[in-house]
C-alpha cells in the first residue's frame, strides 16, 4: 500500500521539495505581512477581508510539486494522486463538501453505536459501496472508522493480544509482507505483540497473521497459510477493488481492513473502516481508538461519505456524460487507466531488458461481469542483471525513488514501484526505465 | 480536559442515546429503503439524486441527544458543545468550509516541512492565534499537528523516551491528574515509558513530568515541581485561553500542547498541534504521526484553519455588529458565557450547603487587559456532607455522570464535572444540585 513513510521521507521530500517550499514561503510571507499589518488589536479596522483573501487563508497545500523530465521522481510511497483527474471530471461537482461553522462539534457521533464516533452517513456510505462491489460481505458486521487502515490494524493488534501473557504474541505475515508491518508493530516496543517476520517459517499455535490480498507489495492473492484453531487472522484488503483486480467473491473474514486511500484516492483524508465479526473484538479496537485518538475527525469521515457517496451514485444513477464513457464510474474508469499504465510498464521492461515482473493474473469480475487482467497499485520490479546487486540504488542513481525488497523482508534485487502516481511522474519513470540497459 | 473517555462509556452513552439512536435508525432505514429501490446495478435509473437527497447523505451527526429535566444528564466528558451558540451566530458565515471532490488527495501537504503532513494553512493560522494572543511562543518553535492533542502526548512520550534503556522511563504528573494520563501511557504496556503517578512522590532523576495548566480537573495554574536537569517535561495548555483564564504570560516551554477542541469548542474536528523547541524531538514526534496514522486528516486541518483564521478575523478585523457587543469575539463571548454558568454554580452549591468548590483565583489579562476571575473548564466539586463517601454514585442516583476524584489519583468524596456542555444540561444539572440537601 502507499500509506507508506519511510527512513528517509523527511529528508527525500526535502530534496524534491525545494521549490514547491519557497513557493509557499512566499505565499505565507505576504499573507503574514497582510496580517501584521492589520493586527493591531483594540484599534477598530473596519475592512472585511475580501472573499479573495478568505479564500487564500483555507487554500489547501497541493501536495507534491510537479516534475520535470529530469526531475527526482518519487515512487516510493504509493501516494494516489493519479486518481485526481477523475474528481476533477463532472462527478467532482457532487463530491463537493460544505461545512458549516457550527457543524460537527461533539466528541460524539452515534451514542446508540458501539462505534460512538462514527458518523451514521460513512456507515451507511461504506455498507451501500460494498454490497454495490461485492467485495466483502456487511450483513453481521460492525463498522469501525479510523484515521486511516493503519490506524485500524494497530487497534485490531491491540484487540486480539491476549491482555495477559507471559510474552508478546507473535505477528507474522508472508513475505514479501508490506513494509510499515514490521516497523507499525514495533514502534513502540509493545508487551502485548512484537513482529516474527515470515509466517512460512514461524512455528507455534499462538499468533496473528496479516494477510494484505491483493498483496502489497507483489500484488498476488493471498490467503491464511497458518492453520492453527488458536491463531488470529488480520485481513488488510486496501487493494481489493475492482481497479486493481477481479473481484472473484465476495470475502467474509473475521477481520477486514479497506481505506478510502486506495478506494478512490482520497490518501490526504485519513479514513481507513475496519468490518469486524465479533462484538467484543470490534469492542476493543474500539477501545483503542478511544485511547489512541478519542475517535476519528468527524470533517474527514462527512468528506468520505460525501466522496464514496459520489462513487455508488455514479453506477446506481449511471451518471454518465451524453457521450457515454465512464467518466463517472470510478472503477471503469481507474481500470482502464491502471491497465493502460501496466502496458507501458510492461512495454518498457521488454525495451530494456534488464528487469521482470511477476507474471499477468486475472479472473472473471463479478461487479464488472467480465474476464479482466490484474493491475496492482505497485510494481514488483526485478533486476536480472548480475552486476546490480542494489536495485533502489541502482534506480536512484537515475534519479527514481522506490523502496528496497529488503524492507519487504526480501533481498536487494527487487524494489517496489508506485504505480498510482500522477502521469507525469509514471511517464518520466517508464522512459527512464526504458533506457537502462 | 473534554478530550476524555470512561469504562464505561459505551454503556453511559447508550442509556442517554436511546432516543437519539432511535431517530437516527428511522432516517437510515428511509435511506436504505430510498438506496435499496434505486440499487439495480446494470438497470439504468435516468434519476438523478435530488439536492435534497444529496444533502441527506452527508447530513452529519448533530452529538448527543438533546436533554430533558428528567433526562440522565451526562457531563463526564468535557464535550464542548457550549460553543455552537457562538458558531450558529454571524461569525458562522465566514467559518464555512467547502472542499471540491478532487482537493487534497496527497498524503503530502509541504514536502519541505519537517511535519510534512501539516497544511501550510493550519500552520500559518496557529502561528497567527498565538500572536494575538500572547499566550505561547511561536517564533523559533516548530508546529506539529495531531489528531487530538492527546495523539501528539504520546507523540511526545515516543520522543523523550531513551530509544534504548534498561527499563521504562517513568511518566508521572502532580495530583489531581487528567484521567486519560495514565491509561494512555499504559494501554499498550509499552517498554519504552510507564505511568509511575504523582509526580509529589516520585523519586528520580529521569522521568517526564506532565504539567497540565490550567489543571484538568481542578483548574489550578501549574508549573513542574521536579527539577532534575536530566529530567523532561510535557506542558499541557489545552485550557490556556482566555475564556478559562487570565493569560498572564507568554509561555515558552520545550513542549506546548494545544487543541482545537478546548480553544474553539470544535472537538469533532479531532485537531491539536503541538509547539516544540528542540528540533530532533520534533522530528522523533513527527516519526510517532507517521507510524500511528501516516499524518493527519487534510480535511480536518482545513476545517481547523478555517475555524481558527474566523477567530483571529474576529478580532483583528472587529467583526462587531452595528449594535456592538462580543458576537464575534470568541473569547469573550465565551468568557461571558463561562463567568454566568459560574455564578449559577457557586450560586446552586450556597443553596445546597453540602458542597465545596476551590476557591476563586484572577489576575491580569495580558490580551483582554483587564482583571479577571479563572472559569475552569471543569468544576471539581466535593462533597462535605459525611454520610457521602462516593460523590460519583450519590450524583448519579441524581441521574448526574460525573467523574470519580479515584482516576484523577484523588479520593472518592470529589468529582469532575464538564462546565462546557449544553445550556439545557447545564441548566438541569445546577437545578438539581440546587436542591441536594
């Protein structure tokens, strides 16, 4: 998943951020000066501020500064931004959100719901978008909101620890296993759990396993490879929509994690939901989020809603342009810009001839009703070159940033590649990669 | 602190929420029926949603059910739901936020900020405040945002924790303490720090003493009492603005926390920053954000800022209806508001005889420049009357959820009791307490 951050993030986005920085240093200079020039407390000033100035102080940041063609170009975290042309077609003008000064300011949410936090229009939002997909199931699940899917799976560590043990239960997960798994278990050096790494090799009856399918990093569909009848099980389904690959049924574990991230795009909200089946599970994970944040923003969780709200209306209204097209079907449209991208991927790996990547998938889709080929959210990049033995080295020597296998629990030779990125940087990378022989 | 959560708080929260739960269940059950009917996937429904029906969709949580003088009136939680008066007034106007669709989907918000999730908006208005406030330092101090502030305490722990120690560096804060202190520091049993109590009877040189000021629960202004060199500190200003108290000085310590939640009344908005002195112990509580949830809510930052940059507008612009007075001006306003239900309080408890409340404590106002009485967020009431061994339980057979003095380190003869609610709780609860003999 690209809900990444790693070692080095403060100082890579430095580096590629000094020009979007002093950009914005300006701009906070003269609203600065603006201010001090006005801010004379006790003096009447009788002007209003303009509905321009209004306006400057709630301009968002815009995230990562564009790239240039010889531009570092960062595809280490999975940062969604390619899906930012679609909410800026006509579905953008329902997705828009309106909040009132007065709006949304209680701790509290739904006092009747275990989940006392969670605003009733995301569960509506999130129970209508998966019986419209078909992913996973909601009829006897609790929906729980965090701050973030990362958020959730901490909370799901903390619920399923046994509260008393002589020692940490072990979390394992097959490698390569997402890179915030290892480092998100053990931060905070934990009595209740700690990090065993691959659940191939781990031996014992006691343990959660985290099951991310499709896979982050490679991709592939996973399932539970321990079997025990005392073992936990986290499932981590960020990537189990249909832009990324078939939906071939309809799952129904115990634990499920999404995030509206790798949903629609939407990284910068921090919304992740967990579907849990046990109440005093659910419970729990509740209990940590009490504990950990006393609940989830309720302005990011009305702007979820608002945006897979958007999503579900577009197919159940069919709102599409006279044309046609799928300018308002989100998952139409984010498959066939996904493919588009594994085929120049692909076309520029066999111009090179130096890498490989892990093999095409692909199944029937239920929600789609058609045969379709997988398109992960990253690349599983390989070098078959014997002298490169450091593969992210080797890419960052051509000004690309990706993440090492090493990190994924696996060797030097393979990295992983954002493919969610804007067009920009997916073009520049593709014909670098293309180049190296 | 508001910024709270009990035991028992799903079970509380359901008592009072029936009747609310039941509401909401009928609107969910229309709007099921309404998406149920028009779900036909593959049909094509020519419908487009109407507004109406688009705004029900995102019609957000309206808090806690409304009271009525036989309700259980619960103010356990310092739920600052007192505010939206002000907000419902003309200042609400210019506190609207809207987001189109396709706005802050980056994980990134200033790649060239240490805290590179934190709107450059949030920082510049946060900046602002606190200038026209004069109550924290800002110049040479990095800004850092959380979910809550509560998420940036433990930021905080993570960071002045020794990465590498033998044992656990104590966590302790002079009594009464804020409840939350020690079941945050200790939910996850962490190694790395531990609750060890009242910072009166400590002994050590290395620990990290919490200083909250004005004092939840009690409203007294503190400073550390220990004063080891090697010794770290946390000062939680949650409460340092000027409704609650006189701003006396421009503080100016390592570590200053601040929420939205207390400043402005907008807990839902699940915003707090923190100011920080020391470089690599902002990047070390910048590393905690990344890993507990990958930043924070770019919504719930531009909402913050939104609110924020309203209430400096406020001032420095003079926003003053024609007839004049404080509509406006959220400090006073609010101050206003918690100097009357003060006055009804003291007044209730003479009538009532059996209690006592710390005495009144004032000074000079820095911003509003004049002299002034204290009105604690929180009223910390004890019981005189002998037969009354446990002030939580007496009150709530008086259908009045207070909090026990036994989580604040304290004995059983004194409660918390949120100043913030509602008018109609407030109204109910000095009503009733008037009439305790």
């Amino acid at each position: 998943m690209a809900r990444d951050h790693g070692d080095g993030l403060a100082a890579i986005a430095g580096r590629i951020g000094v020009v979007g920085s002093v950009a914005l240093n300006l701009v906070a200079l003269v609203i600065y000066l603006r201010g001090h020039f006005f801010s004379s407390v006790g003096t009447v000033v009788e002007k209003r501020p303009s509905k321009k100035e209004e306006l400057a102080v709630v301009a968002p940041s815009c995230g990562k500064p564009s790239v240039l063609s010889d531009s570092m170009i960062s595809l280490d975290h999975g940062d969604p931004t390619m899906f930012e042309t679609f909410w800026r077609g006509p579905i953008g003008k329902s997705a828009m959100l309106v909040i009132p000064g007065w709006q949304t300011m209680s701790y509290f949410s739904d006092v009747g719901n275990l989940c006392w936090f969670l605003e009733p229009g995301l569960e509506r939002e999130v129970r209508r978008l998966h019986r419209l997909i078909g992913n996973a199931a909601v009829e006897g699940y609790h929906v729980l909101v965090g701050t973030g899917s990362m958020q959730l799976f901490q909370s799901a560590l903390y619920a399923l620890a046994p509260p008393i043990a002589d020692s940490p239960i072990s979390v394992v997960s097959h490698t390569p296993f997402y890179s915030s798994y290892p480092s998100v278990t053990d931060f905070l050096d934990s009595r209740l759990y700690r990090w065993a790494g691959d659940a191939n090799t781990f031996d014992g009856d006691n343990y959660i396993e985290v099951v991310c399918s499709p896979n982050n990093p490679d991709g592939a569909i996973r399932e539970t490879i321990l079997k025990s009848k005392t073992g936990k099980a986290i499932h981590d389904l960020a990537y189990y929509w249909p832009q990324y690959t078939p939906i071939t049924q309809m799952l129904a574990h115990d634990i499920m994690l999404f995030t509206v991230s790798k949903c629609t795009g939407h990284a910068g909200t921090r919304i992740g939901w967990a579907l849990v089946k046990d109440k005093q599970v659910a419970q729990k994970m509740n209990k940590f989020m009490e504990l950990n944040t006393i609940g989830v923003s309720k302005d990011a969780q009305l702007r979820a809603a608002k945006i897979l709200g958007a999503v579900a209306d577009g197919y159940e209204f069919q709102l599409t342009i006279p044309s046609g097209g799928d300018v308002n079907l989100l998952f139409h449209y984010a498959r066939r810009q996904m493919a588009h991208r594994w085929r120049a991927l692909r076309a520029a790996v066999a111009v090179s001839g130096i890498f490989s990547l892990p093999g095409e998938v692909g199944g029937f889709c239920t929600f789609t009703k058609d045969m379709v080929i997988a398109n992960p959210a990253f690349a599983w990049l390989r070098c078959e070159k014997e002298e490169v033995e450091d593969l992210e080295s080797f890419l960052r020597e051509h000004k690309i940033i990706t993440r090492s296998g090493t990190k994924f629990g696996v060797d030097r030779k393979v990295v992983r590649i954002s493919m969610v990125d804007t067009d920009e940087a997916f073009n520049i990378f593709v014909d670098r990669l293309a180049t190296m022989k």
